[in-house]
C-alpha cells in the first residue's frame, strides 16, 4: 500500500515543463512512517513487490534503474554492494552494519538531489540561492502569465503552494538575509532531515489532509489521504487496518482527530529509526539460520528483496569514490 501524494494537478506540472519552469512547487512527499516499531518483526504491507525495501536500501532514485537490469546482473551488483556493506570484512553483514549503510544512502540521495536542481535556482551564480531566484525559477512563468491559469484548480495550487513555499523558505534562511546557503537550501527541500523545520514539516502535513481546514485530521481525512474510494464498493483490508491505526495509535486522545501533536508523534516519532527498523526488517526476513547476522548466501538467495528485478548505478557507483558513503 502506497501513501498518495496530494501535490496539485497535473495540467499545473504539465505547464511548468512544458512552459520552461525550472523548477516545480514544494509539494509535500509521501508520508511513508511505518506505524509500527516491531517492524523488524513484521513483514511489510507491501512485501509484494518490495519497493519499500529497494527504496530503503537503494535509494528512491537508484532503486528506479533497477528496472534495467536482468536478474543476473541484479543479483552480481547486490553480491558487490554487500562486500560494501560489510565494514569489518568478516563475511556477515550485522543490523549495525545495514542501518549504517541505509543511513548513507538516504544521505547521499539528498545531497545529490540538492546538487542536482542547484544551478536551476543560483540564477546569478553566487552560491547561494535568492528566495526570489527560487521564485521566479519557480512560479516566474505563473506570476507572469496568470491569464493562461484560468483552471480553478490550478489557480489554487499555484496562490496556496507559493505563500507556503516563502514560509519554508523563511523558516531554513537560519540567517534571515532571504539567501540560503547549501546546507539552508538542502533544509528548504527536505525539512524532515532538519529539527529546526519539523514544525513546518508537521503544518504541511495537517494543511494538505485537513480538507475541512478545522485545524484537525479526522479519521475520513487520514484515509482520504492515501486512499480514493472512487468505485463505492466496500474497502480493501489494509484500509480497514488503517482505520484501527487511526483509533489506536493516531487518536492518542480519543476525541476523533489528530491535533498537531498527534500528527507529529506520527510522522516524526521521537523513538523511531527507520534505518534501524528496515535493517532489523531485511535481517528478519532473510536470516535463514537466525543467528540475527546475514552473510553474502543468505541476502542474494533473498535478492528480490533487497533489490528485486531491478537495479540501481551501483556499477558506475563501483568505480567511483564517494565521501559520503
């Protein structure tokens, strides 16, 4: 079960590519928090196809080039990655161990992302990026050309998402001089890696969900969150599930509705490492004689977990040194 994106129209994306926008709004990423803190214990809702797992142990954007590999070389590439894994070379690949390398490569899929999109917003070439070079890189187009946003929907993503995208920027310029630096800008797009942007990341959350804009999230605006009941037949099972999540575990207070503190104890809980939970999951599940340690035999007779009939650059990544992993 995926969590749905509530990140405007299409047509909005649509016309920022093709109108030559550089850059697309701050729209919120999927809250993907695992509810429970046994996951080491429990397999995942998605282990069907797993892409929880490569995502985790890949990275979102490396997982997405295993589609282009066979499982041979799938499989070749994984047995390379865990020798890389294996810091101490001892031929057993620990929980430490696979938090460890899950921790860096969450890391390095941010600072890549950041280098990725920074010379789209330092329009001037200074180093440091402008609120209004992100503007108009941004929503220039919009701001110039409003007669071409006739579309209601449109309209309001662009007059919402703009105010709220100053607001995130404003909270990361540490400095207040309206210029991030690199590591303000990097807190500007991922602000859940960043403690001084967690309430931002917790306003969003509740501004994207609470439809009614009570200020609360009701049990109908959490499932209507991740889940469109388009067909009017009766939900799936994992809905069901969710709706319990909901009444146990979300509603702390049991009045019916998350305030802002639920909704941060639920997608920023204090006592949850999800490195640690994905490694103690991956151990779990592919630990065939349960001595909580995975040597090279067990992970790659587990492949499709860890990286299924897809793949990622580590091949290219192989030859080449990076510092942060």
């Amino acid at each position: 079960m995926g969590f749905k994106a509530t990140c405007g129209s299409f047509v909005v994306l649509l016309l920022l590519c093709i109108r030559g926008g550089r850059g697309v709004p701050t729209f919120r990423k999927e809250r993907g928090v695992h509810p429970d803190p046994e996951l080491g214990k429990q397999p995942h809702e998605d282990n069907q196809s797993f892409q929880y797992d490569h995502e985790a142990f890949l990275g979102k954007e490396e997982a997405k080039t295993f589609d282009q590999l066979t499982p041979e070389e799938s499989k070749e590439r994984l047995g390379k990655i865990v020798d890389r894994i294996d810091d101490n070379k001892d031929g057993l690949v620990t929980t430490e161990e696979l938090k460890n390398w899950i921790k860096r490569v969450q890391k390095r899929y941010i600072f890549e992302n950041v280098a990725k999109v920074w010379k789209d917003y330092d329009l001037n070439k200074d180093n440091k990026i402008s609120w209004e070079e992100y503007k108009q890189a941004t929503y220039g187009y919009y701001l110039e050309n409003q007669e071409d946003f006739q579309d209601a929907t449109d309209q309001h993503s662009f007059k919402k998402m703009l105010p709220r995208d100053e607001r995130r920027f404003k909270t990361a310029d540490l400095d207040g001089d309206s210029a991030a630096t690199r590591e303000e800008f990097t807190a500007f797009l991922h602000p859940e890696e960043f403690e001084h942007m967690k309430d931002i990341v917790v306003l969003e959350t509740l501004e994207d969900i609470d439809k009614n804009e009570d200020g609360f999230v009701d049990q109908d605006e959490y499932i209507a969150d991740m889940f469109a009941h388009e067909d009017g037949g009766p939900e799936p099972d994992w809905v069901i599930t969710e709706r319990e999540q909901f009444a146990d575990f979300r509603d702390l207070n049991k009045d019916g509705k998350m305030d802002k503190e639920e909704i941060r104890h639920w997608i920023l809980p204090q006592d949850y490492d999800h490195a640690q939970a994905e490694a103690r999951h991956l151990v779990y599940e592919s630990d065939v004689d349960k001595d909580q340690m995975l040597t090279k035999e067990e992970i790659l007779d587990n492949w499709n977990m860890f990286v299924g009939s897809q793949a990622t650059n580590y091949g290219e990544d192989l030859t080449k040194n990076h510092d942060e992993l």
